[in-house]
C-alpha cells in the first residue's frame, strides 16, 4: 500500500504535522511505537509562536485554558535575590508570551483537535502500538517494515517524515550522523505535587544555597498543583544513587524549606537525570526522507526551545508539502524547509549552548566573569541583561532568504518580509485568526483583491481603518500598506499600493518558481 | 563609525595607574581576579559600541 505521507513518530511534531497536512486535504498517516499521548516528564513551556501556530490549527484554545500563565521571573545568586524580569506581554495578542503546560497534556490537545478534524472529514490516521524497524530508502519513495501487536506488515510513503524523536531510529537506519556537543552535566528533574502558595513565578538560582542542590535550580509551576524542580548536579555522579527518592527528597526538601520556612507536604510525581546536548543533522532533507523535531536537531531545554522550534519545523514544511503533493510547486520547495529550519536549529543551538556556557562556566576564567556578572547585576541595571539563565524562545525568522519579496514600504522592522505576522486585536477577534491557512493578501488602510497565480489562490483581507495597534505593528510611519503572506504566516513582501503583478510575482517567489 | 582610540587618551597617566593599583590593594588573587572581571564588564558598558569592544579584544591580544 502507498501512501503520499507516512509520519514516523506521534509526539507534538509529528502530530502537528498530521494535523496541519490533514487540515488542508492532504492524507497524513502516523506512526507511533506508543498508544495514546507520551509520558514522562519533558517539555512544561510553550511559547506564544507555539500557541499561534496551534491556533492556527484549531487546538490553542484548550492549552491556554488548561495551561499556566507566567510572566514574572526572579533570579537568585545564592541565598540573595539579584533581580526580577517580567515578561509583560504587550497587550493586544490572543495568546499570552508562554503557558506552562506538560508535554502529555499538549499532545492530547492536538490529538484531540486530529479527532475534530476527522470527523470533519480531514484525511488523518494515527496508528498507535506500530514500530518501525526497518526503512528501505527507493529514492523517490521508501519501505517501511512495521511491527504491531498483530504482527510486523510492510508499507510503502512517496515522502517519509522522520519525527521519531533525538534518539530517531530512521536516522540511524539511514546511516545518517548527528553531531554536536554533549555538555558534561547532569540535571536532576523532579516534578511534585503539592499545595503550595508560591507565586505562578520562574524561580532560577545560580549556586543556590540549599543543601547539595548543584550548580544551578530551577522551581516553576505547572497545571494541577505540579512544581518542576531541577537541580544542575554536574558531570561526574552515580546516577542510581542520586535517582534514590530519599536523596531526591532531601535535596526539594531544602529547596522547598529555603523559601517556605518549613517543609511542605508533596509527593514526587516523577524524576529523572537528563545529560544535554545541542547538536543537529547536517541536512534536514534526504531525498524523499524529511526529519523534522529531535530527530532534525537537539538543544538544552533551558530556553524552552525544543518542542518550540519542532512545532515551527512542522509549520514550516506542511503547507510546502501539502503544495508538492497537489502539484502545485516543484519538488525544489522542500529544499527550502531544510535551509530554513536549518538555520531555525542553528539560532536554537547558539542560544542554548550560550546558556549552558554560562550556567556551567567551563574554565576558571569563565568562572570568574560570570560570578562578576552575577555580581554586579545585584547593584547595577546595566549587568542584568547578561544574566543567562536561558534565553526564552522567540518565533524564528527568514529574513533575506530565497522565497521572500520586496519591500517598498520600509514600515516597521518587526513586519519586514521574512518575519512571522504579529498578532493585533481586529474588531473583537484578533488579526491573525483571519489568515488562516492559506495565501493572504492583507491590505491595511487601502483596497485589494483576491489573486490567483499558478493554481494559488490567495484571498484578500481588508482593513479599513486600521486600529492604532495595527498601525504601529504593520504601518510604522506609513499611511497604507499591502502585505503577501505564506500559510504559515510569515511576511513575503510589502508594498504601498495593491499592484496585482508584483503580488503575483511574490506569490511565485514564494513558492519557488520566479 | 567610532574608532577603539589608540594614541593617549587618558588625562593624568600616572594619577589613573595609581588609582589601578591602590583598588588591588589587600585583596587576594581571587579577589583581584574578580575585581578586574567586574571593572572590565563595568567598563563594556560603558563604552557600548560592539565595534569598539570587539577591536579592543583584538588590540590587547
Ligand atoms: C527535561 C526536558 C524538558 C524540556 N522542556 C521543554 C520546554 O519547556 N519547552 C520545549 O519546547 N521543549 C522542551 N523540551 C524538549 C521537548 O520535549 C522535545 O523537543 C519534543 O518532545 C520533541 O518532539 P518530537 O515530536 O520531535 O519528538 P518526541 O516527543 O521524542 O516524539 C517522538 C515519537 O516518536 C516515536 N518513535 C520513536 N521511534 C519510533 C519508531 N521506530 N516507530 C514508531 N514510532 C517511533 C516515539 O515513541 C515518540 O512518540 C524538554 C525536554 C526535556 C527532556
């Protein structure tokens, strides 16, 4: 049997995927070795992009409501406070700059959203308990051999999309490396349940004071009375012994008593000891053969930017894939999902490795610097902003790549063509529900009309008289403005005045046929 | 574009110097280490041109 798209792996990227391709028409099979949602104990943090693109997919709405806003930090230096940070949205976004949310729930909210769609008719099929063990790579299609609780069966995808996770078993099946640094630390993750009145607030401490805590720790809270604590307990430890609930429990119980006078009641829901790496695959693409999510690329988690940057992976190649499939773009625009994401990990990579590099100084000399930092930012303003104790995930951008357009309106930086659209209130809606999922030509304080170029069509949104937000995210000091943008909701290009050649023009860029 | 200034610049050589060396004075090499970790962050920000700091990086080589 053939499928167009066979998706290896049903955590959040494959199952975003699915829904985004099953969403658009476009078949989508999942396999997944589990049943049902992961488990364990992973991703808390999901940024707005996340919840933007989930939006998109109709899914958002029950992650923010079961999720936990934050937007207050506070960092510590052993036993002294040095400094709070505030995420303070700015206002006039549907979704807030980051929920906590575990990863199990974040799943079942996409597989639930997999489920509206089918019953809408959307073309998605998620086998569960289906492992594959083998891949036979044809060039323009691959052999999948699949073991099931029936018994093993064998099929065939003209594109397989590897998101089998970092450990990626297809990624090995094809031979294929995936280098980059391992950093020599151990972190101790304890997610526990308990009733404490701490604020919903990022509490990160460097050399914290309690008890055989480690280098660093990490208390943030989650949905259902759940605390994530981490404890950054260093490269050369007996991982048995100190996964013994009795020494985990000593360890929260000094951190919990530190800031609560006494210790809490809790129970400790699970833990474990991951090692961070940051590395990725040279090329995303492999012919016929994609990787998307930790099978493409790994990063430390501090800066949530795993599950962040997958998700974006699957925004990215969905609607390119959906348009090769329909016959609609060359086979060439999947090259571009590889430069662009690729250039998405690498971002991630920086700002993780920066991260751990300064939470594990790795010299003497770094030592020094960092606890100077440390230091001064007590006592001065200017030190703060130096202060790395992850760097949060922000949306990707494609400034100056292949498929973006002219800009002849020179408004504001944040809407340049390769940007991702900023949200804005649009009557008592927001302006990026209206975009959907296709091609939009956005016209702000002037006219436009729907375009239709190479089998495309791209529906035009008029806004009238823009709101004041609008004006500044998408105006600047212009009086008018048209926008192209993709599916997934990045800026092609902006110009002053409608002109249907050049949208056209772009649109063809866009796809990769100017 | 501002230039890393090569040539003098420093008003009383010698009064600065002094100055240097009198803040070290008492403090053990760990403490000195971190003194000069935190003047040289303290003067960064002062100066705050990326171009500037990042040609003195290279002139101090
Ligand atoms: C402690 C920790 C904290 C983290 N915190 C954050 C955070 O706050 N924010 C954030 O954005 N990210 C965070 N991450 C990263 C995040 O968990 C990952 O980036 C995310 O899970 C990647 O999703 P994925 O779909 O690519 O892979 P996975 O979630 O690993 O899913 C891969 C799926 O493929 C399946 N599979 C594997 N092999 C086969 C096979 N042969 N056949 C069939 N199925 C197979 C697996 O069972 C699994 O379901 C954290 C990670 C850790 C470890």
């Amino acid at each position: 049997m053939r499928h167009p798209v066979v998706i290896v792996g049903g955590g959040p990227i494959g199952l975003s995927l699915a829904l985004d391709l099953g969403l658009k028409g476009t078949p989508a099979l999942v396999l997944d070795d589990h049943d049902g949602a992961g488990l364990g104990s992973k991703a808390i943090c999901f940024a707005k992009r996340t919840l933007d693109i989930a939006n998109r997919l109709g899914a958002s709405q029950a992650m923010v409501d079961k999720g936990i806003v934050w937007n207050v930090g506070k960092v510590f230096h052993d036993d002294h406070k040095i400094f709070d940070f505030n995420l303070q949205p700015e206002a006039g976004h549907r979704n807030p700059a980051f929920i906590n949310l575990q990863q199990p729930y974040f799943e079942k909210y996409l597989v639930d959203a997999i489920n509206t769609a089918k019953a809408n008719g959307a073309p998605i099929e998620i086998r569960g308990r289906n492992c594959v063990t083998a891949l036979e790579n044809h060039g323009s299609y691959s052999t999948l051999t699949v073991e099931t609780p029936d018994g093993p069966y064998q099929l065939e995808a003209d594109y397989l999309i590897a998101c089998d996770g970092a450990r990626s078993p297809l990624r090995d099946m094809m031979g294929l490396s995936f280098d980059g640094r391992v950093f020599e630390d151990n972190f101790l993750i304890a997610d526990v349940h308990m009733k404490a009145d701490f604020p919903t607030e990022r509490w990160f401490w460097f050399e914290p004071p309690f008890k055989n805590s480690g280098q660093s720790a990490l208390l943030h809270k989650q949905p259902d009375d759940i605390w994530r604590i981490d404890f950054q307990l260093g490269w050369d430890i007996d991982r048995e012994k100190e996964l013994d609930p009795d020494r985990i429990r000593a360890r929260v119980d000094a951190m919990l008593s530190s800031q609560a006078g006494h210790v809490p009641e809790y129970e400790l829901e699970w833990t474990s000891i991951y090692t961070f790496q940051c590395r990725r695959m040279q090329k995303f693409r492999h012919g016929n053969v994609i990787f998307a999510g930790d099978s493409a690329h790994q990063v430390s988690p501090f800066g949530a930017r795993g599950a962040n940057s997958g998700v974006q992976d699957a925004d990215n190649l969905a609607w390119k894939l959906d348009l090769v499939l329909k016959g609609l773009a060359d086979d060439s625009l999947l090259d571009t999902y590889a430069t662009e994401r690729e250039h998405g990990a690498d971002e991630n990579i920086l700002n993780s490795s920066r991260a751990t590099d300064f939470m594990t100084p790795k010299s003497e000399v770094s030592k020094i610097f960092r606890n100077a930092v440390l230091e001064l930012a007590n006592k001065h303003e200017f030190a703060r902003p130096l202060v790395n104790s992850g760097r949060l995930s922000v949306p990707c951008n494609y400034v100056g790549f292949a498929l973006f357009g002219e800009d002849t309106v020179g408004g504001p930086e944040t809407t340049r063509p390769g940007m991702t659209c900023p949200d804005a209130p649009l009557g008592d809606a927001f302006l990026l529900d209206q975009l959907g999922g296709g091609f939009t030509v956005l016209a702000i304080g002037t006219d436009a009309q729907d375009i239709s170029a190479h089998g495309i069509d791209a529906k035009a949104i008029t806004i009238a008289a823009p709101c004041h937000t609008i004006k500044v995210r998408y105006l600047g000091d212009a009086e008018q403005a048209v926008y192209l943008i993709r599916p997934d909701q990045h800026i092609v290009a902006r110009w002053a005045n409608f002109d249907e050649t050049a949208v056209k023009a772009a649109l063809g860029t866009a796809i990769g046929k100017a | 574009m501002n230039m890393l200034i090569l040539t003098p610049n420093l008003p009383d050589p010698d009064g600065f110097y002094n100055e240097l060396i009198q803040a070290h004075e008492g403090l053990t090499k760990e403490q000195s280490d971190a003194f000069n970790a935190r003047l040289i962050l303290t003067l960064a920000n002062h100066i705050g041109d990326r171009t500037v700091l990042t040609t003195a990086l290279e002139a101090a080589k």
